[in-house]
C-alpha cells in the first residue's frame, strides 16, 4: 500500500501538483464507522463526476467518496490534459462484439462528451485553463504519414467527416505545429487542453458543496456487497463504487483486473511569445506524431509545453510506487524527443520530470457496470484516454443507479467484461515485450519510412 507523502510531497508529484493555487493538505478523514446511501471509493474523475452526476440527480441521496491520499492523488491530477474524444477501443473492436450502429453511437458519444465537460467547467466556474483547440498529430516519416491517411479514410469509412477528422498536407500541418520533418498530419476539433490537477480539485469543491463528503486520507481496505472496509472505519452503503483505475491490483480480489501502467511526463519553463510564434499551436491544439508508443503535448495555460509519453516499465506482480514515476532514462528520452520533434525550442529548460499509473485492462476496453442485485458498481479501464471517458462514465454510472433511462445506457461498454491478466511472469513478459515491439518499431520506421510489421501484428493482437 501506499503510504501517505506530507502535503509538500504532493506539491512534488507533478508540474499540475506544484501550483501555489492548490492546497493539498488532506481535508476531512473519517472519523469512524457511518452510512450512506453510495460509498465511492477513489477521488479521482471517475469517482468525482459519478458523486457529481448522481448529485445532480437526486440531491437526496447520502453520497461518500473515499480518498486514501487526496483527491487528484492518482492519475486525473497527473495527467497530459487532453480531454479528447478518443475511446480506447478501436470501432471495430467495439462493432465486432456489438453492431456498427452501436460502435458509431459510442464515437458520438466521446465526441459530445468533450463539450459535456466544456459545458459543466464553464456552469460551475471551475478554472482549469480549458481550451477547445482540437487535436493535431503530425506524421514525421513515410510510415506515419502512411498511416495518418489510413487512419482518415478509416473513419470516413465509419461515416465521419471533415467535421470529425481531416488529413492536413504538410503547410496545413506546419501552420499548426511547426515541428521537424513534417509530411502532413491530421486534426481534430474533439479535443481540448486543460489543467488536470485544477480540474479534479475544482470537481471535488462543487461536489462537496451538492452535499457530497469527500474524505480524503481514508484507504479503504477490502470492498464488499454492502460495506467498504476502510482504514479509520466501516462506510455502509447501498451502492459501492470502485473507481481506483492504475490502483485497482492493489485491492483484495483485483489484482489481475487491470495492469498499472506508468506514463511519464516533463514541463518546460513557460516560453517567451517569440518562440511560440515559430512552435505555433495557436489555438492550444494538443499534439503528437503517429508513432506506435503514443507521444502528447500541450501548451499550458501559463505557456509552457508539457510532453509525456509511454515507454517505461511495467512492475512486476503489478506493483505500483510514487517512486515508478520517476525514470531518468524515461525522463531524458521524453526530453530528447521533444527536442528533436521542436526545434524552436532552442536551450529552453526543462522543470519538472513525473509520472503516474494508468489503468490498462487485457483487451485495452474500458468498462463499467452496475449490479443492481448486489449494489456494486465499477467504472475505469481507460488506458490513457480517461479525462473524457471517464465523465462518459460518471453520467452512466449515475442513470444507472438512479434508475433514469437515458441514451448512455444503450452505449455498447455497458456491462462487458475484460478478460483477466495472465498471472505472473506471463504478465510481466507480455507488457513489457509489448513496450519493447513498439519502441524497436518507432525507431526502425524512423529509419527506414517503411511501415513496422511487427508493430502492426501486435496492434492486431491488441485489437486494433
Ligand atoms: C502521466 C499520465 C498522462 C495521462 N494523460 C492523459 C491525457 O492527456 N488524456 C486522457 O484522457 N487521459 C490521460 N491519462 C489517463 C487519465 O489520467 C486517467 O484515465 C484518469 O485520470 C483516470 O481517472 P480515475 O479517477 O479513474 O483514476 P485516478 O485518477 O487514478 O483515481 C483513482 C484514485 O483512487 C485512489 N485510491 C486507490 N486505491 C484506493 C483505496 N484503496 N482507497 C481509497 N482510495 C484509493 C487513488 O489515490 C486515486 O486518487 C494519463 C495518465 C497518466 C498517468
């Protein structure tokens, strides 16, 4: 288990964390046993839209969330901030276990959920530098830009159009983001930049004035029809809620649920106005390239270029420490890669280096469900796109549990399973052979422009 960093410690979990608008002195433990009516376990997006939506629905309902660290602790306070439409199911995926009516309505859904949240940040005054700048990934060799048409006449394939996704030539792309070896890219309006730690923090202050109680330095131990078992008492709730995404291995009876992925992140200092005439990203569209070991920036509000990516270890037995998120071979690759994708960037220096867990279940699909039998309910498998998926998933849970009817409750992840993790050392193997096809497959087609054929095969296995 993890134990509890002083609240300066948090001020060093990331960029978003070290904000002197943001206090993280633990608010609110419980102090002893209570009952409510829904018992969310995790303070994060999941848990806090959940406790938001279901709120909003009936002001009556007795709502607590469960924090062991502090809410924005885990992923949601780490994150790249890009709120994007991308669901981390490819629609073929989702059609094949459904229909191809069900698979576009999902896509639909992700692509209203971005304005969802416009909307909510906006109504409730909740200040997380959102900006609705879309999306630009740019192909950097013949291989990315290979796959960049591929991937646009896919989706008109799907029934989308230019509205949706649209292939730029390589001025279009250019004027966009004035990135190195630049062939064309793609954009899309379905995403925006945005403060993730103001956004969990600023969630967690509405709901707590709808009447949720958000307790915070409370680790709940074991999860049961009827009871969470926490670490200052028991919580009695006619609904559980798990929403503990990179963390859920750590719970009695998860471990192989979902693997705890780490994705790491740097910052920039904030860059004088003539070094973003030349970068560009104009309107904070967020950005990458079409790399297999997915890259993502934004411009922050305050200027600066924050850039993650994929690539380091998964720990053995799914192992999950503050410390996993600092890799300084990670951290200096990240660094390399942006100054290699930006060379506008000249000396500017570098200022924080982090990481976090994200939650990726075997068939990279996330779910969520609602037994209404037994009163428990999940939510989270996002892989790395869950700052939107996971509001998708709050306004569901809420319907749900209410019992209101709505549109959400036809979308195709309702109710589905992901397949367990294999048990160790398979899991560890598979993970980290995985990380390693894409890593070899990037550099390669860097290389050669030839698409990786390797890296396809395992796109395949993953469903892709
Ligand atoms: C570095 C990084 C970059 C990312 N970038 C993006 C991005 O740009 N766009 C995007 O869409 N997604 C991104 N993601 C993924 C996204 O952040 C997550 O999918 C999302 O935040 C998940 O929210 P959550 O509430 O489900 O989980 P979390 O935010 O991880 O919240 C889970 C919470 O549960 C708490 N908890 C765990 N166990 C217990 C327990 N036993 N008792 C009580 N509390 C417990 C944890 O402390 C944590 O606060 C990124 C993730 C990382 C790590």
């Amino acid at each position: 288990m993890t134990s509890h960093p002083s609240p300066s410690g948090y001020r060093g979990l990331s960029l978003w964390h070290d904000d002197p608008t943001l206090d993280w002195t633990p608010q609110d433990p419980l102090t002893g046993s209570t009952d409510v009516d829904v018992a969310i376990v995790g303070g994060g997006y999941t848990g806090l839209w959940t406790a938001y939506y279901l709120a909003k629905a009936d002001p009556s309902l007795r709502i607590a969330v469960l924090e062991r660290e502090v809410v924005g602790f885990g992923a949601s306070g780490r994150n790249g901030g890009w709120c994007s439409a991308i669901f981390p199911a490819t629609l073929r995926r989702v059609a094949a276990g459904t229909t191809r009516d069900a698979a576009r309505r999902m896509q639909v859904a992700m692509n209203d959920t971005v304005a969802e949240i416009d909307k909510v940040v906006a109504g409730e005054g909740i200040s997380c530098d959102f900006k609705l700048g879309g999306y630009v990934s740019v192909a950097r060799n013949e291989a990315q830009w290979a796959r960049a048409q591929a991937e646009v006449a896919g989706w008109r394939e799907w029934g989308f159009g230019e509205d949706h996704m649209r292939l730029l030539d390589r001025a279009e792309a250019d004027d966009r983001l004035h990135a190195s070896a630049v062939f064309g890219g793609t954009f899309t309006p379905h995403c925006a930049a945005l403060n993730p730690a103001r956004l969990v923090r600023g969630l967690a202050e509405v709901v707590r004035g709808l009447g949720v109680r958000v307790h915070e330095a409370t680790g709940a131990e074991e999860l049961s029809p009827g009871l969470v078992r926490t670490s200052r008492g028991d919580v009695r709730a006619g609904v559980v809620i798990r929403a503990t995404e990179g963390f859920t291995a750590q719970l009695p009876g998860y471990r192989r649920a979902v693997v705890p992925m780490y994705s790491l992140m740097v910052a920039t200092e904030p860059l004088p106005e003539d070094v973003w005439e030349r970068i560009g990203l104009r309107s904070r569209e967020t950005f990458s390239d079409k790399r297999h070991l997915r890259i993502y920036g934004q411009r922050t509000g305050d200027g600066r270029i924050a850039f993650g990516g994929r690539g380091a270890p998964y720990h053995y037995g799914s192992r999950v420490k503050p410390g996993f998120g600092q890799n300084p071979r990670v951290h200096a690759m990240l660094r390399r890669i942006l100054r290699d994708l930006l060379p506008d960037l000249g000396a500017a220096d570098f200022t924080h280096a982090w990481g976090g867990n994200l939650g990726i279940p075997r068939d990279w699909y996330p779910s969520l469900s609602f037994d209404r039998a037994t009163g428990m309910a999940h939510a989270g498998g996002y892989v790395g796109d869950g700052v939107a998926t996971s509001n998708l998933a709050g306004r569901t849970l809420a319907d749900l549990i209410t019992g209101r009817e709505s549109d959400l409750l036809t979308l195709p992840w309702l109710s589905r399973q992901s397949p367990k993790w294999e048990p160790e050392p398979l899991r560890w193997l598979g993970v980290n052979a995985g990380t390693a096809v894409f890593a070899t497959a990037d550099r390669t087609e860097a290389r050669t422009g030839r698409p990786s054929r390797a890296a396809s095969s395992f796109w395949k296995v993953l469903g892709h």
